[in-house]
C-alpha cells in the first residue's frame, strides 16, 4: 500500500509537468527538500495592462524515517511576491499580490503517517474537500473561480476548503480507495475576520450588503475517491461550517455555509495525450460576489481538457460557471442576479522539465449587476513559470 499521507499531494502533482523539490540532505533516516516556483506574467485584462506575480512560492520539505512503517513530515510555504502590488483580481491566490505584501503564508503542518494506518496532521494545509476539485485547478492565469475553494476572496482557509486553517486531518487508502477527514479545531473568540481589510474585487464598493466581518467555529469535511483505473478517478467532497457575520450597514447574519462536489479526472495534463476533468457543486452561505455579498445558494462546474502533444506544446481549454439562485439572490440583493460563465484557454510549452512557457487568454460571457462587470472581463497573459 502506498503511505497514505502522500496522498494530499496528488494536487501538486497534477498541476506541475515535474518535481517541485531539490533534496538538500538525506542521511538514510531524515531529508531536506527545497521546493515552488517563479513566475511572472504580463496580463491585459480589466481594461490595464500590468506586469504581475503568478503565485510565486517557495517551501522546505522535512521528512523523517521513525522506523516500523512510521513517517513524521513537517512541510512550510510561503507565498513570495515578486512584482509588487496590481489591483488586477483573478483568484484568492492573489490576495497577497492585490495588497503588496512580500510574503505571505501559504502552508504550515506537522504530519505522522504509517502504511497501514493512516495519517494525522494538523496545521495549515490543503483542505480535503481539495482533493475532489484540484484537478481544474491548472490553468496559470483564470482558474479556481468556481469550485468554491478561494471564498470570501482569499485562500479557502477560512472555513476550509481551500489551504484550510487550524486544520486537524485524518487520511488513508485502501485499494483504490482514498479517504479524507477533516475539522478546523477553533473557537469563535480568536477568528473574527474583518473582509475590508481583504482585498476585494471591488474595493471601492459601499454596498450595505457586503459582508464586513465573519466569524466561524469549528468546520467539518470529508473527501472520497476511487481510483476506477490507472488513469480515471471520482471522488465526492463535503465542507460545511457555521458562522456569525455583519453586513456593511451592521446588521447580522448567522447560517450554516455548506457545499458538496463531485469530480473526476482522467490521466494528466503534462503526460502524453489525452487529460480530462470536471467537478460540479452545491453550496448554501459559501461564495461571495464581486461586491462581496455572501451568496444564499449557487451552482458551480468546472471543466478543463487538454492535449499533451510531442514537443511539450499542450494546448488546454476550460470553462468556469458560477450562478446565484435566482428566487434567494433577488429576494436577497433588490432584484439582481449573478451569473459567472466564461472560457479560457491557451498553450503551455514545456521548454525543459522544470520551464514552462505559457499564453492564456479570457472570454467572458458572465451576466452579473453592472457593478460588478469590470471583474469580469475578457483577458490574455503571457508568461513563464520556473519550477526549482
């Protein structure tokens, strides 16, 4: 059986063409590795042209042998700047380039896993809802818009869908099969979120209806996949947590934010040939808008296809859809409607294992208030992403 704690890494390996890490030491007992990437883009997109950061990240890596099936991990991440700040809004993957911060941190967690077992590992990390949705989430520019990972305009760690805080996990496989368990142990007094010191969208926004400050106790998620062939997975994902907040105008909201998904992916989109993927969703009190009003409940697909030809040219188009309910959100915004659709696509060239250059380019169809239609904007990028 493979060490089930590897598979929390299966994101990373569908999204780089090879390995993110250099060992620095190995001694038979514990090694050191140094991992992420550059990269840098120029974008056209929301009527300005910039040159901006793409995620750019660099990690240490340390594992230890303990001996009769037993592995201790301790990973950190941090997110590095290059550029400087761009009001540009892609992802919540950009929250640290929209505010003009050097570093910021991406991972953090200590993990014990055995081959029987299982693993336990708690700190900041990659949700297990993830694991159902990480295989749209490749493109390099447009990308993760729709899978409810990056809420509230951020990374996903505040009720743990995305690189989840505070985050207590239990993994396994058996077979082909995988499981993920996870809650974000916490208490409400220490996790009162003020969204206007996030980068939003639109930041100018004085909507009474934009949520202003959150507050989540513990969340709740699990994942489960099959692995049906060497190169075809499903899986099922649930999130859901409950939560206190305050619009705008101060008056109070409290619910229970939930979402369910279900992905599937075939092959890889680096290896030869054909790949494959697409994940649907459900979500209650999950997504936000553009003005940063909270979403009572929406729809959501992703579906991305690719062809890795010889030469390490591979083309890729992909579709984002996020819809409001329309009886909730009129009933909620004074009539308005929301709905997020829009393709993408590009090339990416393998220059070498570890260089990619790519060009990717937006078509928007979305139908949201006008408010908001400056975030939703055809758009084309240029850029190259140096793995270490």
């Amino acid at each position: 059986m493979k060490l089930a704690w590897l598979s929390s890494a299966v994101s990373v390996a569908l999204a780089a063409p090879a390995a993110q890490a250099i060992e620095v030491f190995n001694d038979g007992k514990n090694s050191v590795g140094i991992g992420g990437y550059a990269d840098v883009r120029v974008l056209n997109t929301q009527g300005k042209t910039e040159v901006a950061d793409g995620t750019s990240r660099i990690n240490f890596d340390f594992n230890r042998n303990m001996g009769r099936g037993w592995d201790l991990q301790a990973k950190m991440e941090w997110g590095v700047n290059l550029v400087g700040n761009t009001d540009i809004s892609l992802t919540g993957d950009y929250v640290h380039t929209r505010s003009g911060d050097f570093l910021n941190n991406r991972l953090g967690f200590v993990k014990v896993g055995h081959e029987k077992y299982g693993s336990i590992s708690a700190g900041k990390q990659w949700g297990v809802y993830y694991d159902v949705v990480a295989a749209t989430d490749i493109p390099h520019i447009w990308a993760g818009t729709s899978s409810g990972v990056y809420t509230f305009n951020g990374d996903g760690g505040l009720n743990g869908t995305g690189r989840a805080d505070k985050a207590l996990q239990y993994r396994n496989e058996w077979g082909n099969f995988k499981l993920g368990l996870q809650v974000q142990a916490r208490n409400s007094a220490d996790e009162v979120r003020d969204l206007q010191e996030v980068p939003a969208p639109l930041p100018s926004t004085g909507n009474v209806y934009r949520i202003q400050s959150i507050t989540y106790n513990s969340t709740y998620g699990a994942s489960a996949r099959y692995q049906a062939t060497d190169k075809l997975e499903v899986g099922v994902a649930y999130n859901q947590g409950e939560f206190e907040g305050r619009f705008l105008d101060g008056t109070p909201l409290n619910a229970t934010d939930k979402i369910a998904a279900f992905g599937s992916s075939y092959g890889g989109m680096y290896d030869e040939g054909l790949y494959l993927a697409f994940n649907v969703n459900q979500a209650e009190f999950h997504e936000v808008d553009n003005e940063g009003r909270i979403i009572p409940k929406s729809t959501g697909a992703e579906a991305l296809v690719s062809y890795a030809l010889d030469g390490g040219w591979v083309p890729f188009l992909m579709m984002n859809y996020l819809k409001a309910d329309e009886e909730s959100y009129k009933r909620d915004y004074e009539g308005d409607t929301f709905e997020r659709s829009f393709i993408t696509g590009g090339v990416h060239y393998q220059w070498d294992k570890n260089t990619i250059l790519y060009i990717e380019g937006r078509k928007d169809f979305s139908k949201v208030p006008d408010a908001q239609k400056k975030v939703e904007d055809d758009g084309i990028g240029i850029g190259i992403r140096v793995f270490l």
